[in-house]
C-alpha cells in the first residue's frame, strides 16, 4: 500500500519519446529521408514567401495568404522534425517536462492557426468567384490583414489554454511517449487518475477546429461550385477550378488525416497507424503544398519562370 501511495505521488520530470525504429542501418536511412524532406519542406515555402512578396503580379488576397501559410508551414513542421532528427542521431529520446510541454504548445498553435487559414482561403476563393464584382472591395488589404490576425490570435488564445489544462493533469508513471513528438493522444494516456473530462474537453476542442473550419470550408465550397457551373464559357469554367484544385487538394489531405488521428475513438485505431497519420500530416502534406500550389497554379509557374 506504501508502495502504491508513493507511486502515485511521484511527480515525472521528463518523458522519453519512442523513436521509428533502433536498427542502425535504418537509422540512418530514416534521418537521411526526414532530413531531405525538411529540406525540401523549408525551400519550396520559402520560395512561395520570396515570389508573394516581391512580385507585383502576385500581389493580390490570395498570395497574401498563401504567403503567410507558406510561412506557417515553416514554423509548424520546425516544431516537430528537428528534435526528431536530434533523436535519430543521438539515439535518445529524453525530453524534459517543460520541453514537451512547449512543443505540443507550439504545435497546436500552428496546427490550429492553420485550421483556420484555410478556412479562411476558403472564403477568399468563394469572394472572388461568387461575389467577384465586390472582391476589391470586400477583400481589401485592411481586411485580409485582420482575418489572419484573427487567425493566429484564435489559435494562440486556445492552444495555449489546452496545453495548460493538459500538462495540469497528474503524470506519475511510466514516462515512455509512444510517439516522434509529444502530441495530445499519446500524452493523455501517460495522466494518473480519472482522465475522462480532460478526454472529453481535449475532444470537444478538437471537433471545434477541425470540423467547424471544415465546414465552413465545405459550405463555401458548395457555393463556388454551383456558381463554376452556371458560367457558360468552358474555358471560364476550367479557370475557376484551377484556381480552387490546389487549395481543395491541400484541405483534404489536411482535413483527412489530422480528423482521423484526433476524432477516430483511440480504441479503433492502433498506434503505429496514429504515427503514420502524423507522419502524414505533420510532414508530408507540407512538402507537398509548394509542389500543389505551383504546379496547379499558371501565374506562379509563370513568376518561377521569370525569377
């Protein structure tokens, strides 16, 4: 009984994060690859930044905001794969309590900033192509500046709150986060005692922004389609669409696997799937957004070609 009552009041002070895998050979080709992809992930988005910012042609409210999700990508897989590379290279995965604390903080932040982004380029596209003769004026400069303040500020304000109410929680053991990163499902699992409410908070946030956003996205979505489809000119038809696939491609592989790892019950959904999910989202759908957004795009294709 001692035993169990001293158990219960110890306090842990770091975690250790499990890694993909301890055979040396792999090893190195596991951080050969996710050191490329960081690479290329920190390149394609600072070129997107670069042309947004200095050509004349592409300064419009679209590129504005796919100047600043460019520049949210950055920071949002900067919070992940560096300290996994540490990892992989050091073969440890220690990490103190305040260190994944301030990590999954950071990456809620992103993660949910983002969210609400592409909501918010949602919006924009259905501005422009449903109320075209008012985009000027709806979507002028003052405005696009607020939304994604509104953005980053939302986002803050309530991953800041959830971090907290998480790391309040009791941690007396065992330590070992089967997980690359210290997310909320993994995390969650290691507190002592009832955990339910927290489960049920952590859930509820969750579907705010991830479905709600979605939604918003969907309805606007439904909107510019059927408006795509009462334009007589095929080739204006063609246009819109272009213009909407690459944001609609980005959605969806966002969308889909980041609401499957955080809205799919734990029970039906085994762990090494979950990794593979964030792996998904966390890193492959940033690499491919530069590659999405230029190659689908004509006017940045063509202000690759001039740069």
């Amino acid at each position: 009984k001692l035993k169990a009552e001293e158990s219960s009041n110890t306090t842990i002070t770091e975690f250790v994060l499990v890694r993909f895998s301890d055979e040396p050979n792999l090893r190195w080709i596991l951080f050969g690859t996710f050191f490329s992809m960081y690479l290329i992930i920190l390149l394609g988005n600072s070129v997107i930044i670069l042309i947004t910012t200095v050509d004349p042609t592409l300064q419009n409210p679209m590129y504005f905001f796919l100047g600043n999700f460019s520049f949210l990508e950055i920071c949002y897989v900067t919070v992940t794969i560096p300290r996994m590379l540490r990892d992989i290279w050091t073969q440890k995965g220690n990490i103190s309590f305040l260190a994944c604390a301030m990590q999954m903080c950071f990456f809620l932040i992103f993660g949910g900033t983002e969210c609400l982004l592409l909501t918010v380029m949602a919006y924009d596209r259905y501005v422009a192509i449903c109320n075209h003769l008012h985009y000027p004026v709806v979507m002028n400069h003052r405005v696009c500046i607020q939304l994604v303040a509104g953005s980053w500020i939302s986002g803050i304000l309530v991953e800041i709150g959830r971090t907290c109410q998480i790391f309040s929680l009791s941690f007396c053991g065992p330590n070992t986060i089967n997980h690359f990163f210290c997310d909320i499902p993994p995390v969650i699992k290691l507190a002592c005692g009832d955990i339910l409410v927290n489960q049920m908070v952590v859930y509820i946030l969750a579907t705010m922004f991830l479905m709600f956003p979605f939604l918003l996205i969907v309805a606007s979505y439904g909107k510019i389609i059927s408006s795509i489809l009462k334009l007589s000119s095929a080739k204006g038809r063609a246009k819109a669409f272009s213009t909407c696939s690459s944001h609609l491609t980005v959605v969806i592989l966002f969308y889909g696997t980041a609401a499957i790892n955080y809205l799919l019950p734990k029970s039906n959904q085994s762990e090494g799937l979950g990794k593979l999910l964030c792996l998904f989202y966390t890193i492959l759908t940033p690499m491919m957004n530069p590659v999405t957004y230029s190659l689908r795009n004509k006017d940045v294709m063509v202000t690759l070609k001039r740069l």
